[in-house]
C-alpha cells in the first residue's frame, strides 16, 4: 500500500473493467511536472482571476505556422472572498503558441453585453470556422451568467447568459447570441459539430444548463449555424433540475444517417422519479439528501438529424454528477465517449472520489470504468481527448483531479492537482503527472494544441485557476511538452 501523497497511482485511479473483475493497481509512478517539460506559462492579471479555469487551442492565428491557444479568467466572486470590491465579468487572453505573448485580451467592453458583474465570460470556449472573410479562424466565448437577452419587459433579466463571437485575427467582437430567458445559461458549455446545414462549415453547439420548457432547470442543447446562428436541431433536458447542457460534445455520425450526432451531459438528473410534472405545475419532488439518486447525473447521444435519444447512461449514485464533462474518442471501427462524474458538485460540496466512464456510442455499452483513490480528488472534473500518444491508432485520454475546486466556496486541500493519461484503446493508465504547488487546482481544464516545438508531437495545455483561501492567486497555464507526456 502506497501513500495517497506520492509514489504507485494506486494514489490517484485504478481501472475497473465492465465485466471484469478491478484491475490491481498500476504501478505507474506519479511523475512530477518538471520545469523542463513545460514549453510556456501564462499567468492571469491579479488575484482571485481564476485564470486557467477554461483553456482552448485555437490554430495559427498570428500567421507564424505554430498553433496560438487562448485561456479563460472567471474572475470568481467565491462568497465576497475576492479582494475586489465586486465579482468582474471575466476575461479571455489569447497567447502566441510561439512565445506565449497576448496576442488579444477578450474582455468586458463597458457596455451592457459583457460588462455584467459576475458574468463567468471565459467559462467555455471553441473556435469556428472564419466569418469575416479574413481567413483566420474566429473564437466564441461563453458567459453563463451574463445578464441580459430576455425581451420581457417584466423578467428579471438575470443570468440569460450569451456567448461571444470574436474576431481571432483582431480581436473585435463580431456577433453576440443572447440567452432567451432570465436563468437559462446559454453559453454553459461549448463546441462544434460538422455540417448540419450544408453550407460548407462546421456548426456551433451550445449548452443552455438551466433552461426550462417542460420542467424547471431541466436543460438544453442548442445547435447552432456558424454562419448564420439560426438554430439546427435541439434537445430538452429529461426532467426537473437535469441541468441538460453543462457539458456538450460532437460523437460524429453514430447511427449511420449521415448526419453528425452530438452528446450532452445532465449532471444533476434524478433518475428514480418522475421526470416532470405537467407544464407550468408545481415542482415534482424535493430533492433531499436521502434519496438514493439525487444528482447522480446522466449522459445522451442525440441524433443530429432527428434530436431523438441514441444512448444514454446514468449515474451510480446520489451526488455522482455523471456528465459533467465528456470528451469522445477514435479509434478502430468504434468511436468512445468519456464520461466525467467528478462526485462533486459545482458548491464545493463531494461524495467520492469521482470516476469516468467509457462508453460506446455505436452500441451503448460500458467499456470500462476509471476511479479515483480518495474522497474529494474530483476525479473526472475534466476529460480531454489529446490524440494518439502511444503510437496504436486510437485517441488517448487526459483525465483531470484538480482537487476541491469550487466556484462557490473556497475549500483548502492541500493537495496538488493531477491529470492522468489512459490508453483509450485499453484503458490502460499511461503517465500521472503532478502539479507543482498544493492547492493549484492543475487539471481544472486541458486541450490539445499542435506542435509548437518541432518535435514531431502535439503538446498540451493544463489550466490551474488555483483556489486558494483568500483569493491571494491569479490562477495560470502551462504548456506541456508532448515529448513529455509521451515518454
């Protein structure tokens, strides 16, 4: 037996195969992240930014011929425990993948759109295909609780959310798409599908967390048109408080239609009540902490064609959070989809270590479970797909246990995040890395960028938004070596 500070990753995950019995623990060591392997830092601009909370790699924007990313600052209140007198809106850089300067800094801009205190602008990002004509790629930013976009003259207008369309080679706001109602979140989550309408681009996805239609805070997923923004297909959450759409993916075509499908993921769904009451009816039950599974969560595969349910999966259990983050993989004839369940909640409050599942879109069924190795590591709390690291044809996967990280209170870990590298043709656990300080929260966020050093691998880049007592630090970045991370 190992400690859970260092050494074997029986510390970190172990791997339980559907079918199987749990695998013995690896004996994997936990690598820490040495000054060597990281190619860039960036940091944020001033204590309490939460810089690191959402990262993006973007493509070449400044035309150098090396991938540019872009990181999200929410600059979260945290309770009032930022030293600022008011939560910001949040801001966005984006840095030269080359030597890391801003290239843009995306940011309120004094008017009403994305000047909101407490906006979370930065919580979700993606990029599409270039609109202006200059051809360069644009960036959209989500704000989940922007306020404004609700045409009643008697709402409320509070946390409608939006997202914002920005120029990649300049900067300029070029589009912003409002939420519709006081409370829906659009904006939630973020990302982009093949073609649904035909006109040649990728389409954007967006993730409306707390939307109601036939149940409050049930959810939504909106498929969007890239070029024109009407709206493309959509799916409604499965029931009271789902909260559908705080985590979306595209899986591509899985059921053979020829039209791309997509994923989304529910992380508070109930699933051992009734779904909802009759529209406009009272709530269908209270939630408690006794019932079996209260926020267990749960995750979709949506035709793009049709928005009917292909595959869905549930969580084990109450406060399991199933589908707060999903990332899909390829490989073979198969396409996976990895399903976060970090079991713990956006409150700061958790239940278990947390776990990821892998699931099959093409037929539904579980290829394997990873797990955590000790309460509170928030295992899952983000999964990324950063391709073929072992040189046998499938996707890999980064798995990230950030730590106690919360956007409501600031809990004091004293533990350093981890993100864990898998085999997604296995599972098989490939590397542990380390974060470099206590209470980091490395693994908050990561994505895959291209090669930024000329060796022939892609690299990639962690978030650590570092939530701290006191709010006392501004969160950064790290660009880690592929070479690293492969070796």
């Amino acid at each position: 037996m190992v400690s859970r500070w260092g050494g074997a990753v029986a510390a970190a995950a172990a791997i339980a195969l559907a079918g199987a019995a749990p695998a013995s623990p690896s004996d994997v060591a936990e690598v820490p992240l040495p000054p060597e392997a990281v190619l860039l830092t960036v940091r944020g601009d001033a204590a309490g930014d939460w810089f690191g909370w959402a990262v993006l790699g973007v493509g070449d924007l400044d035309g150098d011929a090396i991938d540019d990313f872009a990181v999200g600052a929410i600059q979260n209140e945290n309770l009032g425990e930022r030293p600022a007198p008011h939560a910001p809106p949040g801001y966005v850089r984006v840095h030269s993948g080359a030597t890391g300067r801003t290239l843009h800094s995306l940011a309120a801009s004094g008017s009403k759109d994305i000047d909101g205190t407490d906006d979370h602008f930065g919580a979700a990002m993606t990029s599409i295909e270039d609109l202006d004509g200059d051809g360069v790629r644009e960036i959209v930013v989500g704000a989940y609780l922007h306020d404004g976009g609700d045409p009643d003259p008697f709402s409320i207008d509070e946390n409608t959310g939006g997202a914002f369309v920005f120029s990649g080679a300049t900067g300029v706001l070029l589009r912003r798409l409002p939420g519709a109602r006081w409370g829906d979140r659009f904006g939630y989550a973020l990302a982009t599908i093949a073609d649904l309408d035909g006109d040649g681009t990728r389409d954007l996805i967006v993730g409306v967390e707390k939307a109601d239609a036939r149940a409050e805070n049930e959810g939504r997923i909106d498929v969007l048109s890239s070029r024109t923004f009407e709206l493309l297909a959509r799916a409604h959450g499965p029931g009271h408080n789902a909260h559908l759409g705080c985590a979306v993916a595209e899986t591509g075509d899985v059921d053979g239609d020829g039209v791309a499908d997509y994923a989304g993921g529910a992380f508070m769904y109930i699933h051992d009540g009734p779904a909802w009451d009759d529209p406009g009816g009272d709530e269908p039950f209270a939630l408690t902490e006794a019932d079996p599974y209260a926020e267990a969560g749960r995750a979709s595969v949506y035709s793009g064609r049709t928005g009917a349910e292909l595959h869905t999966w549930l969580g084990d259990g109450a406060r399991d959070h199933l589908g707060a983050a999903l990332a899909v993989l390829t490989g073979g004839d198969d396409v996976a989809l990895a399903i976060g369940a970090p079991e713990s909640g956006w409150m700061g409050d958790f239940s278990g270590p947390g776990y990821v599942r892998v699931v099959s879109c093409r037929d539904g069924a579980t290829r394997g479970d990873l797990r955590g190795a000790y309460e509170g590591q928030q295992f899952g709390w983000s999964v990324t797909n950063v391709g073929d690291r072992d040189g046998d044809g499938h996707d890999d996967l980064l798995v990230g246990a950030p730590d106690a990280i919360s956007v409501h209170e600031t809990i004091e870990s004293d533990r350093p995040g981890r993100v864990l590298l898998y085999s997604g043709r296995d599972l098989r656990l490939l590397k542990v890395v380390v974060g470099p300080a206590v209470n980091d929260r490395f693994g908050t966020s990561a994505a895959l960028l291209g090669d930024l050093d000329g060796d022939g691998r892609r690299e990639v880049l962690i978030g650590a938004p570092e939530n701290v007592i006191g709010q006392t630090r501004p969160g950064f970045a790290v660009v880690v070596s592929g070479s690293f991370l492969d070796s």
